[in-house]
C-alpha cells in the first residue's frame, strides 16, 4: 500500500512526528481510545457498541435504535488527532483469493474442523469499506463509475455469503461487528463510488433475515436511504443486473423486516417502535429502488404485485392516506408515498371510503339546502336515481346521466320502468352489464373491436357531439365509485391515458390523456402494425426507395380513407434511414393519442367527473384496469371455502352435487353462474373470497329451478337429489337469467 497517500495520525509512543500509518480501523481506533484518559482519570471507551464513555465533540453515531441522529457532526469537532482529511481514492489492498480457492478452505475446515483461515477471510473482508471492495472488487483500483456494471466479482460474492451461514456462530458474530465498525466509520456519508459499492455488497448479506440483526440491518437500511438521487440511481441499475432469485430474496427480506418491525411475533426482540420510528421508512425507501429496479427492467425481473406487503391490510390504512393528504411532500412518513407496496386490495378499500365520504359530504349538502329552503325533505335525494326502459337503455342512461351530473357522488339506484324490483344492487349491477354490451357492440360504432388483440379501440370516426364517449367514462368512473367491476376490454395503454395526469388540471387548455406511446403499447392493440413497424426500424436495405413512403399516412373513417400528415410537409418528406425512427415515434402517437384526441378527452373527463381522488395517485395502470374490471382469478374452489349455508350445511347431498357440478363447469359456464348470483360475472378485487356468497334452501318441488337474489349475492336451490338433475336445472336457470320480472 502507498502510505504516502493516507493522512497522518495522532502522535503516541513509539511514532514519531512525521511518521505515517495506515489510518486505524474504527477497532483499532476505539481499542485505542480505551487505554487513554482524560483529565479526570476515566476511560473514554470501553465496549464495541454503546461506548457512553465516549465524550467531547468526537463522539461517533450510535449505532444503537434509540437515538435519532439529526445532524451529521462536523469533522471540525473531532479531537485533533482524528481531524485528518479522508482520501479521495484510497489504495485499495489487493487480495486474490478465487472462488475456488475459498471453497476449498471451506472444504478444509470442515473436514479437519480448523476454521482459522476461513474466520481470518471473513474478519477481514468486512472490518471496513476498503477491505470490502478489496474482496469482491474485480480489479481493486480500478474505477467502475458506470450503471451498466458495478465492478463487482458476484460470483465470487455469492460464494462467500451462501458459505456465511453455514459457518461457526463466532464467525457469523465476527461479521456482523466488521459491519457495524464499516458502518460506523462512513457515518460521514459516501465520498467514492467504491463506498457505494460497499453498501451495493452489505445489502446483500443474508444473516439479516434474523430478528436478531435487525439492529445493523435498520443502520444500514438507513445509510441507503439517505444517499443523493445520483447515488440512488446508479444502485437502481447495479440492483437489476442481479439473478432473479436474489432479487426476489432480497426485496422479501425487506418486506419481512417492515412486517415483523410493525407487527414483532416477540416484541421484547425488537427496540420499542417509538424510539426507532426511522426504521419502517428507511426499510421502506431501500425497498423503492428495488420496485424501481424492477420497473426499468424489461421484462421486469417480478411482478408487480410481488412487492405488495399483505399485511399492511390489518393497519389504519386511511390514516395513512389522511397523512399523506395532509402533509402532502413534507417529511411526515406515509405509506401512501410508496404506493408499490400497498396491495390492490388496501387501494380499493382505500377508494372505497374514500367514496363513501364524498357520497356522504354529496348527500349532506343536499339535505341541508332543501332544508334551508323550507322545502319537503325526499329520501331519493340521497341518491342518484337512474330510471330506464330496457328498449331505450343508452338513450334513458344518457339522459339521465347528463340530467344529474350534479348527483354523481351519491349512491346509485337503478329501476328498469315497468319492472318489480327495489334495487338493492342486484339491479345496478344488471344496468351496467346490459349497457356495456350495447356500447361495445360492433355495430354501434363507437369502439373498434381488435381480432387479434382481443380487444376494443376507440373509433376514429370525427363527430360534432362526443357525449356519448363521455357517457362511457362516466359509467367506469361509477362502476370504480360503487366497486363495480365491468366486462370491459381496454388495453393496458388506456388505463395509462387515464392517469395521465391522475388528477384532472385546473386549466382546461391543458391536454389529457397523451401519455407516451410506445411499439409494445401498439403491440397490445394493433400487432400486426407494430410488427411492421418493427421490421421497418431493423431493415438493412435502402428505406427510401424500397418502402416508398414518407410522413404522411391514412386512416379509414366510416368508409372513407382520408390523409394526415405527421408533421407540417409530411407528404413531401420521405422516410429515410436516418429519420425512420422519428416517423415510427410520430406515426404511433398520431394513432394512439392525436387521432382519437377528442373522443379519448371526453371519456376521460367523464371518468374523472365521477372518480376525482387523490387516491387515483396510488393506482397503477394494472390496478385501475383491475377496479374497473375485476380480477381474472375466476377460481371456484376459492368460493367454495368461503360459501355459507342456510337451510344446508355443507355436508348434505344437494350442496355436495352442486359443487361436484360447478366445480367442472368450463370457464363460460362458470361465469354465467357468477352473474346468475352476483349479477355480474366479473371477479372482484382480491378474488372470490371477497364474496359473501350464499347457498340456501327453498322448499319447494324439485321440478322448480333455482332462483337467486342478486343484492345478497345468495342463490336458492331445491333439494334435488342427484348430480344429474342439479346439473340440468342449473344450466337452465343460468342460461335464462336476464331481466327482472315482466315488462
């Protein structure tokens, strides 16, 4: 090593003035400083953590839970003999041991039961951030600033944290204080990408999956947490070349410790939650750069609903997005500001309430100045009262949509005129479902159904009165307002548009719903095009004269072909190799955003008039595509475990043919007798077990079919008594099961 590189430090017996030493480790230093007095006689330091005797404005931070460090100390208030200038680029020792080499020590010390030189690796490897990387760094003084590649030898980094735990108790101790002494020596903060590179390492050692390292763990989780955005986005990089399996590893490790910090199985294990309140936001934050590691990878390393952390299910969830409302971009901590890790199931509850409120804020304010007016106080006020013909059903629901846009915030209740019925839900339900088959029927014109996408497009097709559009967000942004899911068949790009932004603008000059367009957004809608285009972007030969187009495409409307140009001269401007990727970027947002502008505006401020929320802030594209729609887990032994009985139990013959029956019904079957029950055959979020399904009995002859109340999710069956006959009526009654009563 150069020593004429590293600072000097204090004189004592034995050194002279100018001589020079490598600078101590914090176990030298504090071994040190435990043989030297101060004026009084007392020792300044005398145990590895929780030296109180440390005095003066030397004192280093706590690597205990209890206290919050709020300030960094200052070099200037270090003793003297410490107040050397750190380097820059410090000389990384140079160490060799392969992988190869280690396991064969391994290998040694386990046959002849001598572990000195496996305990001499380990102590010293992590005893400071310069023996770390001297360890895995590939080439030690090398310098690997780049996002592309850490520099790290994982391999070799591999080895030695799978070996780690099956090593002697005093070794895996010995680690755990080398981590603490490198900790508690960068308490400064990183100066080098070799620091970073460090924590890149230690992040990874698996003895934190214990409760008992929890201590280090949080510290270190902490010293991640508070790296500058630049540091954090090289570790974002560095985190998604690691191998899908300790990727996943990892980000579950940090779930469990955010679990096991809120909800401890021994609480006497972890510091009392008030006195390390830092830790779950830490852990929280650390645990976003993965989510964000995963969301620049392609394909992402795991899905999405893999970072929800369950258990954040059984807290004051509103009290979280209470927070996050109130304090909005202040220092406060909320979940909310970390949305990735709440479930779909916690969102919805959380949109739910949060709906209830404005229902409830709707309805008071109604109440309240028909009062103030003198005037008859009617109980439909509370609500929004929607009356339709089933023969004029779009019509009667435009109608009567735009008629009380005023009462969109109240409960929904839905009468079919001339039918018997009180809705309780059941007939709410049914609208929705009737009303989304008839706007999304081909020959209505509004959407384009896609053949080999499967799945529904806005029209083109230019118009003077875009209201019906409107009526179409609209009824999603009421199906999400009343937790209604619709059999609806949006691509993904779509539910994007709608967050874009999530909230609707002040200014109304501001455009909506242009989120950027990409070839896999058309791949989902139109794939034949997006290979095409593809192919264009990947050709060798001459673009000009063998594709013979320019910037200027058209698009078939009602029957008629018309032009646009993609930028001003299109026509006249021909795509070369040089700009195809331009016309490809043009061409895919002309079809996505410009061309469907218009429509695409008035459903999104329809959607928005009724779903205006901050909590639409949370959602991902995925998850609003989930409110709307439901889960697509149509998985009937799920509602089996969760089904109730009255006038059965579950033993007897009739419930037994039954689910012998639906069990093997195919999938259309199934979601037939889904919308028989519920009155819709859309799964809810979180899956079938969010059903309070029913099965009860009716005494009546077994030649009756059986009948169903919609509102209480409750289906009555006849006590047939073989799997044949129960089969054979069931299939009829769900078969036939559309309209409530007689016109």
């Amino acid at each position: 090593m150069d020593r004429e590189r590293l600072p000097p430090i204090y004189s004592s017996a034995g050194l002279g003035r100018g001589a020079k030493q490598p600078f101590p480790t914090l176990g030298t230093f504090l071994s040190t400083l435990s043989h030297r007095r101060d004026a009084g006689g007392r020792g300044l330091g005398s145990t590895f953590m929780g030296t109180s005797g440390i005095r003066h404005g030397g004192e280093l931070p706590p690597i205990s839970c209890g206290v919050r460090q709020k300030q960094r100390v200052s070099i200037d208030t270090l003793p003297p003999e410490v107040r050397a200038p750190f380097p820059s680029e410090p000389i990384i020792p140079l160490r060799t041991k392969t992988s190869r080499e280690f396991l064969e020590d391994m290998e040694r010390a386990i046959q002849s039961s001598d572990w000195r030189e496996v305990r001499d690796f380990y102590l010293t490897t992590f005893d400071s951030f310069i023996e770390i990387n001297a360890a895995f760094k590939r080439e030690a003084n090398t310098s690997f600033n780049t996002t592309e590649d850490s520099g790290v030898n994982a391999k070799f980094l591999n080895v030695v944290y799978d070996a780690l735990l099956n090593t002697p108790q005093d070794i895996q101790k010995s680690v755990l204080k080398g981590i603490i002494n490198s900790l508690l020596r960068e308490w400064k903060g990183p100066r080098t990408k070799d620091d970073l590179r460090a924590y890149f390492i230690l992040v990874q050692n698996p003895q934190y999956s214990s409760t008992s390292t929890f201590v280090i763990f949080a510290h270190l989780l902490r010293q991640i947490s508070a790296l500058c955005e630049a540091d954090h986005h090289f570790l974002v990089h560095w985190l998604k070349k690691l191998s899908p399996r300790r990727f996943r590893t990892l980000v579950e490790r940090l779930l469990q410790f955010i679990s096991t910090r809120l909800f401890p199985a021994e609480p006497d294990d972890l510091p009392p939650l008030s006195k390390c309140s830092w830790w779950i936001p830490s852990a929280t934050k650390v645990l976003s750069l993965f989510n964000a590691a995963n969301s620049v990878s392609s394909p992402p390393i795991m899905p999405f609903t893999d970072f929800y952390n369950i258990t954040l299910e059984h807290m004051d969830f509103m009290e979280e997005y209470r927070t996050w409302q109130n304090y909005g971009n202040s220092s406060r901590f909320s979940f909310c500001q970390f949305p990735f890790i709440l479930s779909a199931v916690v969102k919805k509850a959380i949109i739910q309430k949060d709906s209830e409120q404005q229902m409830i804020s709707q309805a008071r304010l109604s109440l309240v100045t028909k009062v103030c007016r003198r005037q008859r106080v009617d109980m439909n006020l509370l609500f929004l009262n929607i009356k339709v013909r089933r023969a004029q059903l779009l019509s009667d629901s435009l109608d009567e949509l735009t008629r009380k846009r005023c009462d969109l915030k109240k409960k929904l209740r839905v009468t079919f005129v001339g039918e018997a019925g009180l809705d309780m839900g059941g007939l709410t339900k049914e609208w929705f479902l009737l009303l989304v088959r008839q706007i999304f029927h081909t020959d209505y014109g509004m959407f384009t159904y896609m053949k080999d996408s499967h799945c529904h497009w806005f029209s083109s097709w230019k118009c003077d009165n875009y209201s019906e559009f409107t009526l179409v967000g609209t009824l999603m942004g009421l199906a999400v307002y009343n937790c209604i899911a619709l059999d609806i068949h949006f691509p993904l790009y779509c539910y994007r548009k709608l967050l874009a932004p999530p909230t609707v603008p002040c200014d109304q000059n501001t455009l909506v719903g242009m989120a950027t367009p990409t070839l896999d957004d058309l791949q989902q809608i139109m794939p034949d095009l997006s290979r095409g285009l593809s192919e264009l972007l990947s050709y060798e030969g001459n673009v000009e004269e063998d594709f013979y187009i320019s910037f200027q495409v058209s698009q078939e409307e009602m029957g008629v072909v018309k032009s646009y140009n993609l930028k001003p001269g299109g026509d006249k401007i021909p795509v070369t190799k040089h700009n195809r990727k331009e016309f490809v970027q043009l061409y895919v947002d002309f079809l996505l955003n410009k061309s469907i502008y218009k429509q695409f505006a008035a459903f999104y401020h329809g959607f928005h008039s009724v779903c205006a929320s901050d909590a639409l802030m949370l959602l991902r594209p995925e998850e609003v595509e989930m409110l709307v729609c439901g889960s697509p887990d149509l998985d009937m032994n799920s509602l089996q475990k969760v089904a109730q009985y009255e006038g059965f139990t579950k033993t007897d013959v009739t419930v037994r043919c039954f689910w012998d029956v639906v069990l093997v019904f195919p999938p259309e079957l199934q979601k037939k007798l889904l919308h028989f029950t519920t009155g819709s055959d859309r799964v809810p979020v979180g899956g079938l077990t969010e059903l309070n399904f029913k099965i009860s009995r009716i005494d009546v002859p077994t030649d009756w079919l059986p009948i169903s109340h919609t509102c209480f999710n409750q289906i009555c069956l006849p006590p047939y008594r073989t799997r044949k006959e129960l089969k054979h009526k069931l299939t009829i009654a769900i078969s036939n099961a559309e309209g409530f009563g007689l016109e």
